[in-house]
C-alpha cells in the first residue's frame, strides 16, 4: 500500500452502496460502462487502521486509539461529507481539494476536515508496532546527507514537536531534493507549500492526553525511538 491508496475518497462502495449495487446488475452493468460515475459518488470513507488499536502499547494505548481514530479521525471524514455533498469537492481527490481551498477564508472548513483527514490517515501509516530503531539505507544516507546523523534528526523532529505552540503536526519532508523537519499549525500540511511529506508527529492534545497528560515530550521521545515507521518515510521518498 503507499500513501495515495487511503487518502482518496473511496474507490469502491460503501456497505450500503454495495448492498444496493448487488440488488441490482444493472446498476453495476452502468458503472462498469462509465468508468468513475460509481467513484464520483462515493462519499469519503475512514480508512482502516493499519494495525490494531492496542497495537502500539504501551506507548499509545488502545484508549487513545479508541478516541483519536474512531472519534476525531471519524469526525474529519464525517464533517467533510456534510460540508462537500452537493458542491465541486464531493468525490475529489483529498490532495485536490487540500491546494484548491488553502488560504481560502470562505473555505475553511473544507480544507480543515480534508487536510485533518488526509494528516491522520498519514499519521496512522507513520507509525507501526515495534517501530524506530534504523531506517532503510536509501533513506539513511539521505537522512545523514541532509543532518549528519540519524541521532540529529531525531533531534530535530522531537524540537519541532515541542516548539509547535498549541496543535498542529511536526514533519519530515522532502523538499527540494533535501530533507527538512518543519511544524505546522493546527491542520496545516506541508503539501501545500510543495513540499513532499515522509512521517508526521501528531501534536494535538487528543493524539497523547489520556497517556501522558501534558507531557509531550515523553510521548514524542516513545514515539521517535519505538513506534516511528521508517520504512514509510521510505517508501515516500518516491
Ligand atoms: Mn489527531
């Protein structure tokens, strides 16, 4: 799986689409012959977790996954159907409708829920079970081209974690060809300055409270050292 396959609306049918589609061959005759009219309808769907939600304990509880992924990252999605059905953004592609609305006012909203919906279900794939440690050697080289050392990343990452006043995402991006580690604000995303996101850092409350209560830095320190998934960050690289 890379990145682009969750962060699309969904390219299949939800139950209920499915149901209705099965009741009828012609219904699913018509969409084969139109390629993209089924899609086009799709309402934007939660993706599935890429692990279990107690998959990340002791570091990340199954209790914060509960809340973070079945209630926040559900509500993004939730909101984004209310705030798209019937407009150009229904069924456009995420990424698309992040750079259509950014900076836009009048457009808030949408860009808050897409971007929140696209940043989790990143967040979700930057990390996995029995993470950290070394990364692949095609992106050490360019971690060690771009800060020395992979200790110095690190050290960049979890500065740019706690540096980031109030909510919002720390990143390791690929921007020009090099890597950088930048903080955004609340559902801000560096696609939108053009830079290539590899991992991000959730700093919002809700992504470590009920663990460590105000203490980010112990759940940015876990999370860099035992859950972060490189091979990602990786496979990013492109
Ligand atoms: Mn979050």
């Amino acid at each position: 799986m890379n990145s682009n396959d969750t962060i699309r609306p969904s390219s299949g049918l939800s139950r209920r689409g499915f149901l209705a589609a099965s009741a009828g061959a012609a219904f699913v005759a018509a969409a084969g012959d139109f390629p993209g009219t089924a899609q086009a309808a799709a309402p934007f769907v939660l993706p599935p977790l890429p692990f279990a939600e107690n998959a990340l304990e002791p570091v990340i509880s199954a209790r914060t996954i509960g809340f973070h992924y079945g209630k926040h990252h559900k509500a993004y999605v939730d909101n984004l159907n209310k705030l798209t059905a019937g407009t150009e953004y229904a069924g456009m592609a995420l990424e698309k409708i992040i750079t259509a609305t950014a900076g836009q006012a009048d457009k808030a909203g949408i860009f808050n829920n897409a971007a929140q919906v696209w940043n989790h279900t990143f967040y979700w794939k930057s990390l996995r079970p029995q993470g950290g440690g070394e990364p692949p050697p095609v992106l050490k080289q360019k971690i060690e081209a771009s800060f020395g050392t992979l200790e110095a990343c690190k050290k960049e990452l979890a500065n740019a974690a706690m540096t980031q006043f109030g909510s919002g995402w720390a990143w390791l991006v690929l921007d020009g060809g090099a890597l950088k580690v930048v903080k955004t604000g609340n559902a801000d995303v560096p696609l939108t300055k053009g830079m290539k996101p590899l991992l991000t850092i959730d700093v919002w409350e809700h992504a470590y409270y009920l663990d460590y209560q105000n203490r980010r830095a112990d759940y940015v320190d876990a999370l860099l050292n035992k859950l972060v998934n490189w091979d990602f960050a990786a496979q990013n690289l492109g």
